[in-house]
C-alpha cells in the first residue's frame, strides 16, 4: 500500500495510542500548515504539519499542530475539500486532499 508511510510516520508521532486512519491533505486556508497529516485514534483527530516527499503518499518531519476530540469534530466535504469544525470553538479547518483521502477520513469520522 503506498500510504504505509503515513501510517507509520502517524504511529511515531502518536505511540501510546491506536491510529485508526490516516489522510495527507493540502491546506485549503492560510492559518493551516501547507501540507497535513491527519490521523485519527479512537477518540482525538490529531494533525501534524508535515513535510512532503511524494505528495500524499511519502512524509517526514512530523510536528503536532493540532488535536481535536472526536466527539467534538464535524467533517463534511465541500467541493472536494475536507472541512472539519470543532464544536467547541466552532472554528473551521480545510483541506484539500488526493481522491479516496477525504473520503476515507469523512467515513472514518462519520462512523462513531
């Protein structure tokens, strides 16, 4: 699978708990690192800014930027972008993604 990498870079950054799905997206909004890996475990949607090597299937250098609780985080796609909302501050987080990321995210997300 040609996504093992973002798999494995999510584990190193995030040992203690169990990734559940992973997703490199591009920002879709100034305040987001230019490329971001989101990974999320089993109650928090972590995202890293990362560097990216082959875009999105190769990162390194990962450093956290933001978690989220999952409880708390809506996900929907407008026009192919990832758009994730935290209902606690109500701000808005976009991303633009390979085809399948978003989705694979979104469905992830959506299935609590």
């Amino acid at each position: 699978m040609p996504e093992a990498n973002l798999l494995d870079v999510a584990h190193e950054a995030i040992p203690y708990e169990d990734v559940v799905c992973v997703g490199l997206f591009r920002s879709a909004a100034r305040r987001i690192p230019q490329w971001s890996l989101v990974a999320l475990t089993e109650k928090k949607l972590h995202i890293f800014a990362v560097r990216s090597i082959v875009p999105y299937i190769t990162v390194s250098d990962p450093r956290l930027f933001l978690s989220l609780d999952r409880a708390t985080t809506v996900a929907r796609t407008v026009d192919a972008v990832l758009v994730l909302t935290d209902t606690d501050t109500g701000r808005e987080y976009r991303f633009e993604g390979a085809p399948g990321h978003a989705a694979y995210v979104l469905t992830e997300l959506q299935s609590d």
